[in-house]
C-alpha cells in the first residue's frame, strides 16, 4: 500500500514530514493529547523525537492520552524531564517513580471523564494532538489504528493536530470504528446504543483537514501484551467464577447468554475471561475497554458472538493470528472512544458484567485498585469505577496473597478505597468466592474472611475481626489504632506475618 | 373530599379495612417494601399497627423503604424487634443505635439501586408492598403523595399491595407525578428525558387492582423537615460558592442559568441552594432528589424555573404555603421514581451540579458521607454516589469543625472513605473553597489545607502532610501509623486537638 493510498486527500501529501521536525511543533508548557491506550494505536514516532529534543532542550508538556502507552514514550520522555503533568492512565515503571517521588503531577481520572472535562473546560485546553493512523480519507479524516481511546476528542478539540501513518498496522482495520461524539449540553441527547453490536457514528475522526499540521510515516508495531499466561490461582479464580454463574443461570438471575462482559486489563481477568469459555455459556457479548487474546480466544470457542471495546492488545503470537487475518473477526468487532465504552448510561442500560481487579480489598469488601501502601501509585484507576459504580454486577478479582505469601490480599482496611463496598457485589480469590449483595457489613466480613482469605491471614482476620466487634463495635467495625498494622508492618519488616 | 373520591375504582372500596387488620397480613419473616423517602410520602398507619402487634407477637421483617420514614416508623418497629434487615437509607437514632449495635442489619444503597437489584432477583423480593396514596384511579392506579422514591417499583414487583389512602395530602398533588420504569434488559431503551421539565411516564402508579390487599384511611401529616436555619458558617459556605459560580460563568464555562442542581438533604445544602439566590443566576433548573424549602425560596425569587425531585419535605411553615397553594407550583414541579431522580444516563447527560455534605473529608479530598469514627453509621450513603460519580460537577460541603470545634472536618485521612478524589471536584467549607479540577494529590492538598481547614487543625495538617511528604513520600502521602491518631485522640479524649 503507498503513500497514495493511506493519505487519500491528495492536497495533504505534501505535509509529510520527520519526526524530528514535527517535535519542533511541540513548545515548552504545552498541553500535548496523544493516541494511544492499554498500548495500542499509540504515537510512536514524534514522541520519541519530542523526547530527544527535550534532552537537549529543557522543556515540560502536560502528556495526556487515552490510557497506557507502549514502547519507551513514557520512560524517555520522563528521563528527559520533560513531562510536567501526567493523565488520566499510565503503566510505565520509570513514570511511576517520578510520579512517586512527587516530580510529575499525575492527575488520575476515570477513564470517560477526561474528555468531559474537556470538553467543558474544566481542564487546560489540549495545544496539540498527535493521532496514529492506518489512513486520512478522502475528506481529511483520520482512521485509527487498534485503539481509540480519547483521540478522536483530542483531534477535534485541539488547534492542531500531527498524524502519524503507521504502515505496520492493517488497512483491514478501517471499518472497524465507530466515532460517537456527545453533543455540547444542553444539546445533549441520549445515546441511540441499546446492544454492543450497535454503531451510532462514524468510521474515522473528521476533523477540517487545515488543522493538520504534518503528517509522519511510522512502521512500528504496537507493544504487545504483558499479560502472563493461566497459573493455579487465575484457573481457580476462574473456575470459581464458572461455578457462580452457573448458579445465577440455574436461579434463572442470567440466560446462558449472561449479559455484556467487561473486563479490565491484566492477567487475571484475562484468564477468567479465557475461562468462562469452559463453562456452559453461549453467545456471549462483551461491552468492554481493552480486547484481550481472551476475546479472541472466546471468537475461536465459538462462544463469543460480538466483543465492542475501545483498543485491541494482544500477546506477540494472537497479534500475528488476528492482525494477520483481521477480516475473520471484523464483522464481530467495534473499537469505540473510551468516553463511549466506559460510559455510565451505556453501561447502566446494557446491564454490564463488569470484572476487575484489585491490588487488595478488605474485610468489608472495600477495594484498592491503585496505591501499593497507601501512597504509592501503581497505575491508576482506570475504567474500573466506570465500570463498577454503574454495572448490572460488580466483580472483583485478586489472588489472595502476593510476594510469595508476605502481603495478603484481603487486609483489614484497605490502605487506599477506589471502590466502596456498594460497587463490589463479588470478591473473588482462588481461595473461593464471596457474594456480597444484600449482605450488611459484618455479613460481608464474614462471607469474605471465610471465602477469600489465606492462611495464616485467614485466622488473622478472624482475630481482628472479633475484637473490632468486642471493643468498638458500630455498622462497621473497626480497630482504627491497629487497622494499617500489617501495613505498616510489611513496610519495616517485608512480610505481613507477625513473626 | 369524599372516599368516592379517593377510590375511584368502585369494586375496590370494599377493601377499606383498619390498621390493625392489615398489619396481619404481614408474617414473620416477609420482605416488606413500604413508600416513604425524606420523611415525606410514607405509610403511616399499618407500620405502626405492625409495631404494636410485634410488641404483643415477637416477628421480624425485612423492611425496604424509598429513603427515610417520618414519624415513628422506624423508632417503634425498632423498639419492638420487628427489624431483622433494613435497605436502603435511615434517619431513626433508635435504629442507628441498633444498626451500630448489630442487631439490625443495614444494607446501605446507592439510591437508584436498589429497585434494579430487586427487579433482576439480586436481593430477596418483595412480599407485601405498603403505598401512601392521595387517590386510586379508575383503573385501580395509584397516585402517590409527597414522595415517589421506590414506590412504584414496590408496588409492581410485590405480590400484594397495602395502600394508605392519606386525606390529609392534597388532591391537587395528583398530576404532579411522572413514573418511569425500565425495561428488563436486554430490551431497555435509552430514557428519553433530555431536560428537568420532561415527562417521560404515567401520573400513577400502574398496577392490577386484584394485587390492592386492602386500603386504609388515614389523616396523620407527613413528618416536617428538621433542617436548621442558616448561619454564619452555612452562609458563608453559600457565599464561596455564589462566587465559585460567578467566576466560572466569567470564565464562559457556565452561563448564568448555570446547569440543573442537585442538593443534597440538610441544612448546609439547604442553606447554599437559597443562598444562590443572592446571586446573579437567573432560570434555574434543579434535577434532584428531595425539594426542600430552598426549592420554593427560589421559586419564590423568581430565579427558579423547574424543580424534578423525588420528594418535598418542608418545614412546617413552607408545608402550609406550599401545600395550601400547589397550583401556583405545579406546573414547574415534578416527582419521580428515585430511579430516575438518581439515574446515571440522567446524571450524566443533563451535566448535573451535585452538591452533597461531607461528614468529614481528608486531604486529598476523599469523603467520608456517612461513618463517625469509621465504625458507626449515621444515615447512609444515600444518591450522594449516584451524583457525584456522573455528574458534570460534584461539590461536597461542610463545616470546618465540628462539637465546638473539637472535631476537625479536615482530616488527615478519612476515617471511612465514601467518595474517592475522582469524585470530589470541588470542596468547600465556611473557611473557604478549594477547586480541585485536574489537580494531582500533593496539589489537592495544599489547596485543601489552604482553603478549607480551620486552626489549630490547618498547621496540624499542613505539619502531617510535610511529614508524610518528607518520611513515606509517593503519589498521595500519607503515615499510615498516624493516619487516624486524630480520630483515636478523639474517641480517647473527646477533642481531636493535641493537649
């Protein structure tokens, strides 16, 4: 495919350009919106270059993109001093210590509202957007490449906009984006998306063609996925989430169809998610943000009839299976801007499975999705309390210890809440499953110590437990002097046991 | 008004029973769904001919309501162990002694949840629904009074049905009403509600007449609002945000008729919705939850133009203007199911201005809504989380201090997290106003301690959080060892100040 063909308004062409010269567009104090999320469809060439040219060049830009980058933007970018401000999502391990260290602001959004925010102007306006691309049509508009996340708002709320063609993503992925954009308020009207397979917009970003400043031509493929194989523990957790839905579908609760899944990134949910294509389950929908290799695992199981997200990450072997063989799914397949699939009404009325996870919960069923002690970022929140505040069912996962048994999952409080306990309807471990609806407080405790705990942190939380009750009593119980001890404790000895 | 013409269906006037007669269609153990939000609108009559039975009989029910009863309800059932579970929102001081003591046990709900739990079978279903109504149509319908909040799904979702014919409610609140309930899933459609003013539904409450167990007449007044009068701290905090507001219209984000409001119940929120009416802002909308007498203030200043609610609950003096004069009122006034008041597509879509008390917040800007001390339950979350989580803007408010100042409302942790930072864009107190948009938690806390916290507890803040900042550091830093010493020295000492 040439040049021709993926920059079909002609009168563009001549705006091709390095990378290195479109950085220079780039000014100190800047608000840059790039593409890119949970590592796919990100920009990958003038970043880096923006990211040569602020080590030569002090300078600072407020970065925000749709969620998580791949490559090495983050990290050289943050080596190079040059990012100020960080939002809404990031994964990088080098960012995330200078996020720690209190060197960049990160601001950590949910991932639907950056653009309201925006858009309404209760954030700073984005200068300059820089949007991977497969192809500009015909009419200057723009069709992204594996993920949308909050380009197409960035592209349309920036002054300027620098596209990057990236030749080593498929032209089969044109079609496969469907661009809803909410009108300002009070125009406001509700969102014509009644099943996951709905499109209600169009198939590229349209934005007047003037407002591209350059265009550079890329071939680097996406990052590919993290994301680790089944272990023990995620074949457990997901085996134990078989068995629970089998039981709603026995109950007559859910159809064999369940209803539109979510599942946040990572390892765990994507085992669950692989998992549940072992259970009895037919016609499955997912209404998600990120697809996995599990989607298109469940595709090949003949399990899932459509997957709608907002980016596609795989590991390297599925990346080569579906990207080089993308008609296969594409009739099955929606990327949507994460402001439409992390959205509230959406997922209220398609009645969302939503599963995430957790870094730790408590005995109440309180979860932290994002600070490792209480203040120490991880990544962020992500989608989770899009999803969790507004599904039909909230489902949280963790393995119920970490650092080979040092840390339990399950604390007595939380160290930092993302999620209050009337958005975790199911706490699950490979240890077992807690179903928490309609339980109060202590029903929760003790549905979750007995279920989901480890030992010895079973008995531990048992103890504790107890004694809140005895000593202090209340809705929910708790010991507030020694509610971080095994906090604190893992912080000065390295292990959560206490001897 | 006769009885003809409170049932106007006439094959249902042979249903007119006592009190005490339809108490004992209610058995121990059953689930009972009884009307009722804010004091306004709830049964009256056979909850306290229940009481009085369960006093000579022991029994227990499940006892779902709107939001809060008026009365005595929830004190005499209380008093006579007629309680084994309560959902979704009290007020009582007697139940909040026995929730706290764990005798009762109090399942705390997002407010527009619980009827969508109930509808998919997530919680246990309703056995005998008990309804307040100023009337029953001809075709057996019924119209409710002063409140909605789960009304109409009890009633449909129950197998039987006990109503309370109120004479002491106007008939002219017939009309007023507007009952939306959506459907099952995977057949919901998009709510067509696009403004405050929009009816979307029926004026009663549509079920089989064969359902109406038996009616009851009674007279007794709905229970008045116990919000206090403004004062100098209250005003002051309305006076932050009359300025908040005039700044953002100066700044273009909002224009004078600012976007539809909600309040939260109480005196601080009461106090800053009157207080708006001091401003420039002209056409105002409400879209909330309860209307209380700052709703008709407005009204009466001309600066309002509708109010939707779920509920008006007036002091005594605003109840006889009020309900003396409906007329003059109604056709800028509706109420609808708590569902609908509190759904996320609606939320979302109006671009609502959510304005909710804080109980405590800490500061990064999480809040605590409803546990003192982390353990004892005051009320209940309430729709503050169905707001602030969609909406445009979510404002908390709150006194600095709280006991004559022994309690800071600042703290350096929260000792219950309700709300998350994400959540909590604005957060004001009578010390001053802290906007929190797009900043990062070292930024929130320097504008939180700066702005709203009182001495001595601002240096004692500012002290923590260099400390934290110096000792553990991260993206939000905090001393977990010392993280609730206040509330410990409290609890201990009865004043949060150090000596």
């Amino acid at each position: 495919m040439s040049h021709e063909d993926r920059i079909r308004l002609p009168a563009l062409r001549s705006r091709i350009t390095t990378a290195e010269a479109a950085a220079e567009w780039i000014r100190d104090g800047m608000v840059v919106g790039m593409s890119g999320f949970t590592r796919a469809g990100d920009a990958k060439a003038v970043p880096l270059a923006l990211a040569a040219r602020a080590r030569r060049e002090p300078m600072k830009i407020t970065l925000m993109t749709g969620a998580s980058l791949g490559g090495d933007v983050d990290r050289q970018l943050t080596e190079a001093g040059a990012i100020s401000r960080r939002m809404p999502f990031q994964v990088d391990t080098v960012l995330r210590q200078a996020i720690n260290r209190g060197e960049v602001m990160f601001i950590d959004h949910h991932l639907s509202e950056t653009v309201e925010m925006l858009r309404t102007r209760q954030i700073p306006p984005i200068d300059i957007a820089i949007i991977e691309a497969v192809a500009i049509t015909e009419t200057g508009a723009l069709v992204p490449t594996t993920s949308i996340g909050n380009s197409a708002s960035f592209a349309i709320l920036a002054d300027k906009v620098i596209v990057e063609i990236n030749t080593s993503q498929s032209p089969a992925l044109e079609g496969l984006h469907d661009i809803f954009i909410p009108k300002h308020r009070p125009q406001r009207e509700p969102m014509p998306l009644v099943a996951p397979h709905d499109r209600i917009g169009t198939s590229a970003i349209e934005i007047p063609p003037e407002k591209i400043l350059g265009i550079v031509i890329t071939d680097k493929a996406d990052s590919t996925s993290t994301v680790l194989p089944a272990d023990a523990e995620t074949a457990a957790i997901a085996a134990h989430l078989v068995a629970f839905f089998e039981r709603e579908v026995a109950q007559g609760r859910l159809t064999e169809r369940l209803l539109p899944l979510q599942a946040g990134i990572g390892t765990v949910a994507n085992a669950v998610m692989s998992g549940l294509g072992a259970g009895p389950f037919e016609h499955l929908t997912m209404y998600s943000e990120v697809l996995q290799d599990s989607t298109f695992d469940l595709f090949d199981a003949g399990k899932l009839d459509f997957a709608s997200g907002s980016s596609i990450t795989l590991s390297p072997a599925k990346a080569r299976q579906v990207f080089g063989d993308l008609d296969r799914y594409k009739d099955r397949l929606v990327l949507r801007p994460q402001e439409v699939s992390n959205h509230p009404e959406i997922i209220r009325r398609l009645g969302i499975i939503a599963l995430n996870t957790a870094l730790e919960a408590d005995i109440y069923g309180n979860v932290n999705s994002t600070h490792v002690l209480g203040t120490h970022m991880m990544n962020g929140i992500g989608g989770s309390g899009d999803f969790a505040r507004n599904a039909y069912l909230s489902i949280f996962a963790t393995k119920s210890v970490a650092k080979q048994g040092a840390v339990s999952s399950i604390a007595p409080m939380v160290s930092h809440v993302d999620h209050a306990p009337q958005d975790v309807d199911i706490l699950v471990t490979e240890v077992g499953l807690a179903d928490l609806r309609g339980l109060a407080p202590r029903e929760r405790a003790a549905a979750i110590i007995a279920n989901c705990a480890a030992e010895p942190y079973r008995g531990m939380l048992q103890d504790y437990h107890a004694r809140a009750v005895a000593t202090c009593g209340g809705h929910t119980p708790h010991r507030l002097e020694e509610a971080f001890s095994w906090h604190v404790r893992y912080r000065d000895t390295g292990t959560m046991r206490p001897d």
